[in-house]
C-alpha cells in the first residue's frame, strides 16, 4: 500500500511527564532551573478549581520564590504580550511556569523567549529571528485541546483583532510538559468539547497533511481514536477520570503530530473565523472541518476510510465526522455563527500561509470561496 515508502522525522524536545497527580511533582522539576519562579495564569477557574493551590503548594514545599502574571485572556494580542513581557523582565525569574489552557501556555512560551531576545510580536511577524535561548519554561494543560505543551509556536492576535498569527522558534519548546489529567476534571462541557474538537482536528489534519509519515501516523491515529470515543463521554459525565485521561493524551497526540507533520486547511480558515466572530478554535476548526474532509478525500481515500469508523457509525468519513458534530450539538453551517458572505475575501487572506500549506491539496482562492458557499 505504499505507505511505509514514505520519510518520517519525530522531534518531541520537551522532556513530557505525563499521569494523574504528577502536578505534585512540579516543585522538584522547576527548582533545578532556580529559586524564582514566574506563575503564568489565566482567568479565576485555576482559583475555582483548586489548581492554583495544588500549584502554589508543591512549589513551596520545595522552598521556591513564586511570583504571579494572572488574568491572560482568551487570544491573547501583541500588547498582552508586551506588558507580559515587561513583567517578567522585572520578575526577573529563573524559570516561567505556564498553566492553563492553550492560550495562557502560549503566551508563558512568547514571554520566555521574548524576554531573551527583546523586540515586539510585530517585530517577529515581519521576520527577525529569535537568536538566543529563552528563560527556562514548564507548561501545564488544564484543558485537553491545543498540544501547546510540546510545540514551538504561539498563536497571537494583533491589537485591532483582525488577525491571528503564530511566532514560532525552537527556543520556545517548553523544557518541560505535565501533562496531568486530574487538571482537566473540573473543565466544563462547552470547553470540553471546543478543545476536544481542536486536538480531535488536529490529529485528523497531521494524519493526512502532505508531511504525514509512519511515525506520526501511529500517534494520530490514536489520538483520532480516543476523541472519538471519549470526547462525548466527558462532555456527558465531566468527572470520569478515564475519559479525562485519554483526552489529555489525544491532545498531547495532538501537538506532537502537528509539530511534525503540519495541519490543513481547516486550521488556516479557523484563524480569521475565529478571531472575527468570536469563536473559540477548537469550534471554528470544527465548523469547516467536514467540507474540507470532502475536499480532501479523493488524496487520502484510503486513510479517511480506514479511520471512517472510529465515529461509531457505518459510513465514510465525511458523514461519520458530521454526525459525530450533530451529536455533540455543533453547528458546521458558517451562518449559524454569525459569519457574513461579504467577509469571506477577508477570511481568505487571513487563512493563507501556515498551516495550509501542509493541506494534501492545493486550492485556489476561487476553490476556497466555493468551499465557504457550500459551508453558508
Ligand atoms: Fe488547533
């Protein structure tokens, strides 16, 4: 069949625990890199939940100095991540600790290595370099979605929120992933199924992008398999452990596949979509991921059969993953968000580089235009 012809390189630089409870081990990993740690945080759920406390208390019992940057917002934009950055500077910290979602871990990833180099977002975004390595960094995923924890990118929003665009540079790899799922139990089932969704597409994506190979193919797979199967489990029961689990490793899955493999069409679109209207990532992936399974098809005919009945339904994979979207109650139709017809030139410029590139079939603006009609 042809598949093990094909080239496949597996780079996973961050050193990744992964298991219910190993936050506890935190304190004993950060204090290697030093006696100051940075706490990067998001909204109050890190409160709500207890994670904070479970944070703040195995860094102190190992005696280190923790200071705190809460209140990181959902897409993050250029001035976030400025004042984050002047910040740290003064913090002045031996190692940054990321914990949140995917959003709150790219910017502890942009802020260690921003702090390093000097410099602006815009800077970056318009091709300077990021020469030195950045400030030691450990992120932690309390949502199982992104894959942040293992990849070398940060998605910012500019300040006006027309775009999305990633820095990206090998100096921002997390050192260190802990990836522990019992983070995860207190996630509600909106998030559950938007991040879900994300590290669900992601997976899909790599698996059939044009930089696909054997090694990656095994862990997407898996990580397709598990979404599949638990994402409506933890959407109905929040506190099954189980699902939590196997969501948090599709999700790790996730990041590993897509930083070695590329993503598709679905995310270049997600960008614009989501940024415009407000949608959150995983959702806006989900919203054009069936149309551009169907476009894709004939190129990966035999992957998207093979994995057609992990959706627990009896079909090819276009209707299998619609109506896995009909059972989770998401809407794949542009107008039930809101978009409007006279921004699809827009959403077209803004979809283009990244991550389209790796689709395993070009297109056009005019094919994409057709693709958004059909999507209406
Ligand atoms: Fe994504």
């Amino acid at each position: 069949m042809g598949m093990y012809g094909l080239k496949s390189m597996l780079k996973v630089p961050t050193q990744v625990v992964f298991g219910d409870n190993t936050i506890e081990e935190l304190g004993s990993h950060a204090k290697k890199f030093g006696k100051r740690v940075l706490l990067i945080y998001g909204g109050n759920s890190i409160f709500k939940s207890g994670n904070y406390d479970r944070v703040t208390e195995t860094l102190r019992r190992e005696g280190l100095e923790i200071k705190e940057y809460g209140g990181i917002t959902h897409d993050p934009d250029e001035d976030l991540v400025q004042r984050a950055v002047e910040n740290a500077l003064s913090a002045n910290p031996d190692v940054i600790v990321g914990i949140g979602g995917g959003s709150v871990i790219d910017i502890a990833k942009a802020v260690s290595v921003m702090a390093t180099n000097g410099g602006t977002v815009s800077d970056y975004w318009g091709g300077r370099e990021f020469t030195r390595p950045s400030i030691p960094m450990i992120a932690i995923p309390t949502t199982s979605g992104t894959g942040a924890e293992v990849t070398k990118n940060a998605v910012i929003s500019n300040k006006e929120k027309t775009f999305k665009k990633s820095i990206r540079t090998d100096y921002m790899t997390p050192e260190i992933a802990i990836i522990d799922p019992t983070l995860t139990l207190t996630v509600p089932p909106e998030v559950t199924i938007d991040t879900g969704l994300d590290a669900l597409i992601q997976n899909l994506e790599a698996f059939t992008s044009k930089n696909a190979g054997p090694i990656t193919d095994t862990l997407a797979i898996k990580g397709i398999e598990l979404g599949a199967k638990y994402l409506p489990i933890a959407v109905e029961n929040p506190d099954n452990l189980e699902a939590r689990e196997a969501l948090s490793l599709g999700s790790l899955f996730g990041g590993i596949t897509l930083g070695n493999a590329g993503l598709g069409l679905a995310h270049g679109l997600s960008h614009p979509i989501g940024i415009k209207y407000g949608i959150p990532h995983g959702r806006a992936c989900a919203i054009v991921m069936p149309k551009v399974i169907e476009y894709n098809y004939p190129a990966r005919k035999e992957k998207y059969d093979k994995i057609a009945g992990l959706f627990g339904e009896e079909c090819d994979a276009v209707s299998g993953f619609r109506k896995f979207l009909d059972k989770l109650g998401v809407s794949y139709r542009l107008r039930d968000y809101g978009v409007k017809k006279e921004d699809f030139p827009m959403i077209i410029e803004y979809s283009k580089g990244g991550s389209r590139n790796f689709n395993p079939i070009p297109h056009s603006d005019e094919t994409v235009y057709k693709m958004l009609e059909e999507m209406y």
